[in-house]
C-alpha cells in the first residue's frame, strides 16, 4: 500500500456518452477529452476549483500522459470514469483515470498523467498550499499503474 494512501478507492468523476461524431467509436483524441473533463472534479474536490486560478494567479498545467486502449466502445456506449491520485509531490500530482463501460463494467482505457502546480504570471512551478496537498494525499489509491 502507498504510504500516502487514502480512500484506496477511484472516485466517480465523469459519466457520458460516446456520441455518433466520434466516428461510430472512441479514439485517443476522444479519450482525451473526457479523461480532461473527469481531471476536473478531483481538482476541484481538493481546492483547485475554478475561482482558484483567478484569484491566487495559479494554474495546473499536465506535463506528461499516457493512455492505454484496452476495449473498443461504440456510439450509443455509455461510460464512466474513475480518477484518482497515485502520488503528491511538492509542485505535483500523478494520478490515474479509469474510463469504463457503463454497460459491463470493464475498463475500455487507462490513463496515467502528471500535471504540475504553477504560477501563471512566471510560468515556473511552485508548491500546492499545505491544505490543497493534505486534500490530495486523502484521495492516494494504491493501483497497478502506480
């Protein structure tokens, strides 16, 4: 078990449908987008919510993705994903996102991502506030992407 580990368990964190204009099934490009739009939720769970980068002239800006396509899904599918954080660094999270049938259950891909904490004016990293980073060790999950 990670050392930072919290619920253990992937949030909820986006519900929707593949649609027709996804060329009749789902591609990277299409994966992306909804593994962006879930990224959101566990963001602003632990206090990056959207007045955050307003007034605090902070942002999150990803560094690094990977994703993998386990299962074709098809327009009419519904999906799910899942999110949670693997690791809290000073300036940092990775995290994971599970996108899953809606249907089945299986998990149709995986995505492993990093994204960095920064100040928007000087573009450079800096640290999370101790309360933005205790709120993103409690959502650590011990997984095999890990």
């Amino acid at each position: 078990m990670n050392a930072e580990a919290g619920t253990g368990e992937l949030l909820l964190t986006y519900r929707g449908t593949v649609h027709p204009q996804h060329l009749d099934h789902m591609n990277i490009q299409y994966d992306m987008a909804k593994f962006d739009q879930a990224a959101w939720n566990p963001f602003h769970r632990i206090g990056l919510t959207p007045s955050y980068p307003r007034a605090e002239h902070r942002g999150m800006a990803a560094l690094e993705t990977n994703v993998r396509d386990l299962e074709e899904l098809f327009a009419g599918d519904v999906v799910a994903v899942h999110s949670g954080v693997l690791r809290v660094g000073a300036t940092s999270l990775r995290f994971v996102q599970e996108m899953r049938s809606g249907e089945t259950g299986e998990t149709a891909a995986i995505m492993r991502g990093v994204a960095v904490h920064h100040d928007r004016a000087q573009r450079r990293p800096v640290p999370f506030p101790e309360a933005v980073a205790a709120r993103a060790r409690a959502l650590v999950v011990d997984h095999p992407e890990a």
